[in-house]
C-alpha cells in the first residue's frame, strides 16, 4: 500500500464520479481507474491528470 499518493481518497471519488450521470461518457475508463487503483493500492500521476482532466471537461460543460 502507497501511504503517499492519496489512493483511498482518489479512489472514492472515482467511485463517486461514476455513480455521477454527468461522467457516463468516461466511465470506462474511471471504472478502469478505479480497478487499477483498488488492486494496486496506488494511483499515479498521469491517471490523477486524467481524473482531473475529465473533470474540468464536465465544470466546463456546466
């Protein structure tokens, strides 16, 4: 388990971003994510931009 990269909570809101309706169009790949980040218990970078970055697109939409 990675006790510096904030897995547990990164990984509750993948779980809360896809139950969200406004994040079905990336839910393949925030459930991938997800999965990933739950076997690991690890989250890097690059997938922490790409949750962020799926993010910004729905503010960006509302």
């Amino acid at each position: 388990m990675c006790e510096n990269c904030g897995w547990e909570e990164q990984l509750e809101e993948l779980n809360d971003l896809c139950a969200d309706n406004d994040y079905e169009w990336a839910n393949d790949t925030l459930s991938g994510i997800a999965e990933w980040v739950e076997e690991k218990e690890h989250i890097t970078a690059n997938q922490a931009d790409a949750i962020d970055n799926i993010k910004a697109a729905v503010e960006g939409r509302r």
